[in-house]
C-alpha cells in the first residue's frame, strides 16, 4: 500500500503544469489512468522488484544460465547468496542420519501391542498373562511407553 501512495504522489513538473493550466479532464483522467495502472502493477509485484530487474534475468541467475561477467553487482550477490544456500542445504542433507526400515515399524507395533493388551486385559480381567492381575496393565503401559520413547529418536 505504500508504494501505490508513493506513486500517486510521484508528479513531474511536466505533469503538474498541464494539470494546472489546462482545464480539459481528458489530460487528468489519463494521467490518473496512468497512476491507477502502475499502482496495480506493482501491488502484483514482490519487494524484490523495486531495482527494476527483468523477471527473465532473475531466473536465468537462479538457474546459473548466464555469464557472471555481464551481471549487475547485486544480481552476482543474489547469485553467490543462491549458492551459498545450495550448499548449505547439500551439505545438511549429508549430514541427516537415518533409521533403519524397520525402525518405524517396530515402535508402531510395539504401541499397537501395548493396547492391544490393555484391552484384551480389560475385556477378561485375567489374561493375557493368567493370576497376576493389574500387573497386565503395567506390562500394556511399559510396552506403550517403549514404542513412544522410540518416536523421539526418529529421524
């Protein structure tokens, strides 16, 4: 919003002379015309467009498709910056540690015994493990718990 007030109120002389000499309302509405379409273009435009770089040569930089010889300073800082950040990303991604495939699988069945046994105990009040009562909860929970502690290590 603040570029569409700089813009109406970026005038030349030239503008300003012919709005206050000349009566005709043509001149006004054109010039208005003029302001409301800049305005609406760069509402559209990002912040990045203020150094009036064309779109193509901003993307032919990203992409590493054109001489650096021939770039403004500030296009080979985006373009060092661009790479700098490749780099970075490469190197964090080499860096990543992985589990093993059957990593996930195991703490997901370890949680779905869990339940399973705390439901199988609820339902009969004696088994799975037969003449130890409430302890079939503890064992359900201990084994809940193994499964959980296993998703903070999952990477």
């Amino acid at each position: 919003m603040l570029m569409a007030d700089e813009e109406l109120h970026e005038t030349t002389a030239d503008d300003q002379k012919d709005l206050q000499s000349a009566d005709d309302t043509a001149a006004v509405e054109e010039i208005t015309e003029d302001v409301v379409d800049k305005t609406s273009v760069d509402e559209d435009q990002s912040d990045d467009d203020d150094l009036d770089i064309p779109m193509d040569r901003v993307e032919a930089v990203l992409n590493a498709t054109v001489d650096k010889d021939s770039l403004s300073p500030q296009m080979q800082r985006m373009m060092d910056r661009q790479a700098e950040n490749t780099r970075r990303v490469e190197e964090s991604i080499k860096g990543t540690k992985s589990n093993p495939r059957w990593f996930v699988p195991l703490f997901c069945a370890l949680m779905i015994i869990g339940l399973v046994w705390a439901v199988v105990y609820y339902l009969t009040t004696d088994y799975p493990i037969p003449h130890i009562g409430a302890w079939n909860l503890a064992i359900a929970f201990a084994i809940i718990m193994v499964g959980f502690i296993m998703t903070m290590w999952w990477r």
